[in-house]
C-alpha cells in the first residue's frame, strides 16, 4: 500500500466513525457532544503528528498524539455517550492524560528510543501514580476502582 493510499485509509476511519456516532440510537444532545469531541480530540491529535514530524516538544507531542488519541478521548467519547457530567469528563481527561504519557513513555523504553532507561522509568511510574490517584475521583465502585487499577499496571508494565 502507497502513502496516498495510507492516507486515504486513515481519513476514511475518521469518516466512518463519524457516520457511527451520527447515526447510533443515543439521544441527539449526546451525539451532538460526543461528534464535538471527537472533533476536538482529531483536530488535537493533527497538531500532536504535525509537531512529531517537526520533531516539537516531546511532552507536548506525548499529551496531543498519544494520551488524546488513545486513552483520553476514547474514555470520554463512551461518558458522553452515557450521558456523564462535566466533572467526571475532566477526571477522565486527567486520567487519561497521564495514562497516555506513561503508556508513550513504556512504548519508547521497548522500543529504545529513550536515552536513560532509569530516568524513563521514573517519569513513566510518576505520570502511572497520577493517573491511580485520579482513579477515586472517578468512581467509588471497588470493582471499577480495582478494574482501573489493573489498566494503569498493565499499560505500563506491559512487554510488547
């Protein structure tokens, strides 16, 4: 498969998940926030991979490209949907956010791209320990707390 092609693939992804959204059976008011923020999280992970390839800031490109795309935005898309309230939209942001960073910074370590192992280690389990601390804030069900907990230490203890 060419680059175009590639290219043309991932937009057609973006496009489907769109059409998904819009044609669900959840209420209109949610659909409506859930396309928003979908919008919001591709427009943010855009700018993420254009400063990736400009070779930006590398705690900018982990929130934007990673933590957004991948942990973050998914996380909220399904709250939206479900009808969640602002607060616990911003807990899961957060949470996300700091699972995405610490899963980014796991991937560079297995893939050696990180000039001190130590150092890495240290700032993954510290953006990991932010992410359990934000856990309570977004349930007090002790099969969720435990659930969320399990997440955190496999994302970041994971082999491949």
């Amino acid at each position: 498969m060419g680059i175009e092609q590639a290219i043309t693939l991932a937009d057609l992804g973006f496009f489907l998940a769109i059409k998904i959204i819009s044609e669900s059976n959840f209420p209109e008011k949610e659909k409506n926030n859930a396309l928003k923020l979908f919008s919001q999280t591709m427009v943010e992970t855009a700018i993420g991979q254009m400063l990736d390839i400009q070779k930006g800031d590398s705690a900018t490109v982990m929130e934007l490209k990673t933590a957004k795309y991948t942990v973050a935005g998914p996380l909220q898309l399904g709250a939206v949907l479900g009808g969640a309230k602002r607060n616990l939209l911003d807990q899961l942001d957060k949470f996300g956010e700091n699972l995405g960073v610490a899963f980014q910074i796991r991937d560079d370590m297995l893939d050696g791209e990180v000039r001190s192992l130590d150092q890495s280690r240290v700032e993954m389990l510290k953006y990991a320990g932010l992410a359990k601390k934000i856990i309570t804030k977004i349930t007090n069900d002790p099969k969720m707390i435990k659930l969320l907990e399990e997440l955190v230490d496999y994302m970041v203890e994971r082999k491949k």
